[in-house]
C-alpha cells in the first residue's frame, strides 16, 4: 500500500513540475544550447565513471 502512495505522489509531483516548467520557461538560445552541448557529455562521462568507481569500491 506505502508504494501506491509513493508512486502517486511521485506522479503529482512531476505532473506539476512539467506543468509550471512549460508555463514559465524561457527558450534557451542557439548560443547557450552549443555551450551545454559541449559540456554535457563531459559531465555524463564523469558521472558515470564516479557510479562506476562507486560500485567497484
């Protein structure tokens, strides 16, 4: 029963924050977008090296 109410109030809270993000988001300029499309696969890979070095140790 706890995992319905988890569950349900995970579904709220991401329909709300979908909600309020379409509503009030700004569009992200071309110059910003080429700046976070450099730095997101660095950050993917450090991010998944320091899971990795988690699960070893």
């Amino acid at each position: 029963m706890n995992v319905f109410i988890i569950l349900a109030v995970l579904f709220a809270a991401i329909a709300l924050m979908v909600i309020v993000v379409e509503r009030f988001a700004k569009p992200v300029d071309e110059q910003k977008q080429a700046k976070y499309s450099k730095i997101l696969p660095i950050l993917v890979f450090i991010m998944l090296f320091a899971s990795l070095i988690k699960a070893i140790i």
